[in-house]
C-alpha cells in the first residue's frame, strides 16, 4: 500500500507540473479542473496517508464532515487519482463530440440532437449519483435545455437502471433483523419480484405486510452509495477554488459544495426522511392543509438504510390528465412557500417523479430526504423581497439582496447607485413577465451585467443557506413552465403572500402590509382587492377536491373562502388589517361629510346663510342675542378645511366602492342595487345563521369605527386632528 501511495504521488506530481503543457481544446480544457483537482488531492494524500498508521482504520461519518472525507481519501490516492482521471476522460470525450458536431461536422439535425442527448444521460448514470442529481434538477427547465435533452433526461427521475434484487433482499434482510423484526420472509406476505422503480440513490419495491394486509411500498439503499458520493464530494471540493479563481467569482463555492454535501448525504439516511416526512404531515393537518397529503411511515420497518411507507395510488403530477392538475400545481407552490416561509423546513426536491396526484385528487409529496431549514430572519427577509417583486418596487430590491446575503461585505453601498438599481429593475422587470430564461432578452441581460462588472466589479454571490431555496423554486418554475409557456412564478406567490400578510402580527409582517398597501402615502385599493382574491384563492387551493364538491353542493351564501376572510376582517380581537381598514374608512367618511358641508354651503341656501351670517356680525353687542343660531354654523365652517388629503380619501372611497359593488352584486344577484328582488332579499337573509357568528366581532368593529370617528372630529374640532401614516420609506 505505502508502494502504490508513493507511485500515485510520484504521477500526480508529473500531471501538476505538466499542467502548462496541456492543450486548451474544448475537451481538454473542460477536463483539465477535474484531472488536476484530482491529482493534486492524490498527491496530498500520497504524502499523507504515508505517514498515517497503517494500523489505524478510517471510516466515512454518516453526517457529512469535509475534514473527515479528506482524511478518508488521504489514505486512497489511487482511488481518488483514478476517480478522477475517470471523470475528466468521461467528460472530455462527450464534450469532444459536441464540439465536433458544432465547429468541424457542422451538425445540428435533431437526430443528432436525441443521439447526444442519450450520450449525455448515459455519461450521468455511469458517473454516479452526483451527477444523476444534477441531470434530475435540470430535467424539467425547459426554458434551459433543448427537448431532447429534456426528454433524455426525464427518465432519471424514477427510471435509474437498478441494482440487483438479490443484493436489495439481502440489505433487507439485514436492516430488518438489526431492527429486531425478522425477516423479509416473516415481515410481508408479498413482495414484487423486481423494483417498481429506481432512483440514483435506492429503488422501490412494493409489498404486503403480513400482519396487517396493507399495501406498502419499501425503498432500498443501493449498496456502497456513501463512499461513491462522498469521492466526488471530496473532488468536487477540489475543484470549485480552482475554478472561482479562473473565474473571479465572489460566491463561497466551497460554502456552496459543503451546504450541498450536508443535505445530500443526509438523503442516506432514511431515518431522518421518515421523521422529516412525519413532521410535514403533522404541520399541514394543523394549518388544514388539506389538498396535499404524504405517505405514512410504518416506522417498524424503517432504518437507516430501508424505508416503508403506505402505498400511494395515483399517477405523476406531470402525466395526469385530469382537470384539476392546475389547481394541484398551484397547491403544490404554496404548500412550499408555506414550508419555506412558515415551518422553516423546506423540501428541496420537488421533481416530477415526486410529485403525485392521488386517486382522490390530492397532491402527495415523495422523497422527504432532502430538506433545507430557512431562520425566522431569513423567512422575513424574503418575504419583503416577493414583497417588492409582486408590486412591482424593483428599486428596493437591492437592499433585499443585501439583506440576503447576494451582496459580499464592503460591497453593500454600491448597491444604492443609480446604475445597479437601474439595472436590476430592468432584469427583475423581464424575470417577472414570465415565461422563463427562454422568454429574457438574454443579450440585453448579459450587456447590462457585463456593465455592473465593468463599473463596479463582481459584486454579487450567491449564499450558501440560498442555494437549496433556489433549485427547490426553479424546479416548481420549470414545472408551471411545462404547462404555460408564460408562466410567471412570481406573481404566483401572491395568494400565499396574500395568506400570510393578512394573518402574521409579527411587526415584520406588519411593515411588508404597509408597503404592498400604501404607495407614495396614498391608499391602493386595487392592491387590497387583490390581496382580498388572492386570499381566496390560496383558501380554496389548500381544500381537498372533495372538500370543493361538498362546499359547491350546499349551494352557501358564503364560500368557505369567503367565511375564511370574514373571520379575520371581524376577529373580536382585532388585528392590523382592521386597524388599517377602519383608519382609511373613518378617512373616507370624514372627507365625505365635509365634501358634504361644502356642497350644501355652495347650494343658493347656503350662500343665504353665509350673508345672513355677515350681518349678524356686524351687529356688535347684538351678536349674544343670536349665538345660538350662529354658534353651529361657525363649530361647521371650522370643520370644513378641504385638502388634498381629504381628495385622497375620497378617490379611496370611490375606488373601493368601485371595486367591490360588482362583487355584492353578484352576491345578491342583481345587477342594480335599486332592482334587487324581495324574494333575493329574503335568500340571503335565510343565511343569517352562517352569518350569527361574525355578530359579535361586527359589533366590535362598529363600535372601533365609532370611537375612531368620534376622536377624529374631536381632534379636528380643537385643532389637534394629526393624519394616520401608515406608509414609511424605506430609510425611515
């Protein structure tokens, strides 16, 4: 071993400082990372595991620990030399071929196209797990890749080539002994004779347990996966220093390849899948989530390296031809904006092939072995930054990406030049339109980019704890892409954002409220009829197709939507909505009894009694005998001060008026207030009953109402009326 150690040294040391001689072709160039990664870690390790006792045994942690791994590998320089080596040829030669295809034969037929496709998918399998991940990820972007590759590489999702079912009994076997349950024999009463499916790290068997009949499904570990991963890892970490450098790149690749490393290699442990699959269940039956669903772990039978779980009927989301697919995709994007805004836990592989319709129209979410958990202040964080996204503020974007950590240190005030906002509004515009990479005018973005560098440096990164958050949501993108070309993942967010701005008290929340709500001082009531719908929706959602059909067949006055909304508009407790609400409505009838004043005082009326009032002025000592006639007339022209503000609240009332009518109108079934049927009248007041539990908080509210106008004529009365300014710039 000491002997092929050296040796190892001794040709990793020859291919470093022949490093300069080796060709810049495209094929060799891009293997050149890879080959001298690899030797370089083989001659560290040469040298390392030289001086190590022999007698000592190394083993790889089953939590990732990168210093761990190296002290592993140190020990295999010829393994980690010829991984390596492997990886670069592998690579160099399908690039090779492309690079023919395009600068030699001139070939760009489809028939080619699907050939290289194959290639590639092959090259991903034969390379390992690591790299059927990255295919897996890249599967469903089809803004990003050709459809042949698209196609090529859909089939990785579930459809890996397996390992033998032998060896899969075997491991079993094992796990189920070491778990004090017997064997597969004694554990289920059948078992299918191969997998039903295979993925890149274990594949799927179905089966019956025995004491209960119960359809399951069981996953098995392939055998020797960590030490395969963990290889690359360690390489991979080799090389991204490397390549920063060469690129100048300011991410923490390193930080990027650990942050990966760490949930990758927790996916091996199947142990913490079931609990993590267990605490999701738990979370959406306490949030009545229920259109979504999760397979039950039968923890029994569940180790580290085998899991069994309920049997799901159903069929992919993205091969369902059902109608109520849309709605499931749009359940599907707020159950993750819920997990990753509110549990803090969020699944971080939301592939096709783990995404199922039910049978009885539910969505169910597979794979729960790789997670990422987000922090209260990182939740907040972006939820100001959807917040600015969906309203269209794309200059208070940057300072979202510093708080995010897109910024490095000592770079944060280049952030607030004209030219970088500039900038990224016109990026953040064309993102938001929909539609994908493929609708951006790619090289307007790449100019204006090549601009910021050019002007400011490289002052973008990536963070690591973003990195999950980031291929978790462009994989539901290129999902909603699939099905619309135009689909727009942004505006998307609205009715989880609706959900939770309506709902948090948090005083984060409350400041992303104020901002959606308010611009430039002035209230937007088109954005609260947005927010009000997008509520609904979110609502309706979350409801299971059989909640839907037993709400639709009571034919309710209110849906449960509707009622949903009510409850929170009129919680006895009361909350910042109402806050806000009563404020701008006490605003509105101010404004309207004082409009109300001045149109009386401009009426032939009213200028009688303005002269009238002159004279009596005049009249010196006699005025006493007619204070109380003049006395309201003058308490009322103090009153009426018309401003702009009082214009404003006016627009905000005709506005919401405006909004809202057609919605109470089809409430009543009329299409005039003035025409509404007796018979329609008495309809809705039969849903009186559904109604007797908002009375209290109805009464609430009015009595606020009352006590807020009161204090707000007072107030104007004495002079001391101050306005409600729910708006604050950002600086402030």
């Amino acid at each position: 071993m000491r002997w092929a150690a050296e040796t190892a040294g001794h040709v990793a040391e020859l291919l470093v400082r022949t490093h300069a001689n080796v060709s810049s072709g495209v094929a060799d160039d891009a293997a050149l990372l890879v080959w001298t990664a690899g030797a370089a870690a083989a001659l560290q390790g040469a040298k390392t595991g030289a001086e190590k006792d022999r007698g000592m045994e190394l083993r790889l942690p089953e939590r990732y620990d990168p210093e761990a791994s190296a002290a592993f590998f140190a020990r295999k320089p010829v393994l980690v030399l010829t991984r390596a080596m492997t990886l670069g040829m592998e690579a160099a030669g399908f690039l090779l071929q492309l690079w023919i295809d395009e600068n030699v034969a001139r070939d760009r037929s489809e028939t080619t196209e699907r050939l290289r496709a194959k290639q590639c998918r092959e090259l991903a399998v034969r390379c390992g797990p690591t790299y059927v991940k990255v295919c897996q990820a890249l599967s469903i972007r089809s803004d990003l890749l050709r459809p042949a590759y698209l196609e090529a590489f859909a089939g990785l999702q579930d459809d890996c080539p397996p390992f033998p079912t032998p060896l899969a009994r075997a491991i079993m076997d094992k796990e189920l002994r070491e778990a004090g349950q017997g064997t597969v024999e004694q554990v289920f009463s059948t078992i299918s004779d191969e997998p039903i499916a295979a993925a890149s790290l274990g594949q799927v068997y179905r089966a019956t347990l025995k004491e209960t009949g119960k359809a399951v499904a069981v996953k098995v570990q392939r055998p020797d996966v960590l030490e395969s991963i963990c290889l690359d890892l360690h390489l991979l970490r080799m090389i991204v220093p490397i390549w920063r450098e060469k690129r100048r790149i300011n991410t923490d690749l390193v930080g990027l390849v650990d942050e990966w490393a760490l949930r990758f290699i927790d996916e091996l442990n199947y142990s913490k899948e079931a609990a993590n699959a267990t605490a999701f269940s738990a979370a959406i039956k306490q949030r009545e989530l229920n259109a979504v669903t999760v397979a039950e772990v039968i923890e029994p039978y569940s180790t580290k390296r085998m899991l069994t779980t309920e049997w799901i009927n159903g069929k992919r989301l993205d091969r369902s031809t059902e109608p109520d697919v849309p709605k499931l995709c749009g359940a599907a994007l707020n159950c993750y904006l819920l997990m990753l805004l509110d549990t803090g836990v969020l699944h971080s592989d939301p592939h096709p092939g783990n995404l199922m319709r039910t049978t009885d129209g539910r969505l169910c979410i597979l794979d729960w072995g790789l997670v990422t958990e987000v922090t209260e202040e990182q939740q907040y964080a972006i939820i100001n930054y959807i917040v600015h996204l969906v309203s269209r503020n794309y200059e208070s974007v940057p300072r979202d990406l510093v708080k995010l950590g897109f910024i490095p240190e000592g770079k944060e005030k280049q952030t607030e030049d004209e030219g970088v906002v500039g900038t990224l509004s016109s990026v953040f515009r064309q993102l938001a339109a929909g539609g994908g990479a493929k609708k951006l005018n790619v090289e307007q973005v790449a100019s204006e980019m090549r601009g910021l560098v050019d002007s400011y440096g490289n002052i973008f990164r990536i963070p690591s704890y973003f990195a999950y958050i980031l291929r978790t949501f462009t994989i539901l993108e290129g999902i909603g892409l699939q099905r619309d070309p135009d689909y727009t993942i942004v505006q998307e967010c609205y009715p989880y954002l609706a959900r939770r701005l309506f709902t948090d008290d948090d005083p984060r929340a409350k400041a992303a409220l104020q901002e959606m709500l308010y611009q430039h001082g002035r209230f937007n009531a088109k954005r609260l009829r947005r927010l009000a719908g997008e509520f609904q929706s979110f609502t309706e959602t979350t409801m299971s197709s059989k909640e839907l059909a037993e709400a639709s067949k009571k034919e309710l006055i209110l849906s449960p939507a509707v009622k949903e909304l009510l409850s929170i508009l009129l919680d006895t407790k009361g909350n910042y909505l109402q806050e806000m609400l009563l404020d701008e409505l006490v605003a509105v009838v101010d404004a309207f009894g004082k409009e109300s004043v001045l149109r009386v005082g401009r009426s032939p009326a009213g200028q009688l009694a303005a002269g009238m009032l002159q004279r009596f002025e005049a009249t010196g000592p006699l005025q006493s005998l007619f204070a109380p006639i003049l006395l309201p007339g003058q308490v009322a022209a103090s009153f009426v001060k018309f401003d702009e503000r009082d214009e404003a609240a006016l627009e905000t009332g005709q506005a919401m008026y405006e909004l809202f009518e057609p919605t109470i109108l089809q409430a009543l079934e009329t299409d005039d207030i003035q025409k509404l049927s007796r018979d329609r009248l008495e309809r809705f007041l039969e849903g009186v009953p559904e109604l007797s539990e908002y009375v209290p908080g109805l009464n609430a509210i009015v009595l606020r109402f009352n006590q807020k106008l009161f204090s707000r004529l007072w107030q104007r009365a004495t002079g001391s009326v101050t306005e409600v300014q729910y708006y604050r710039t950002p600086t402030e």
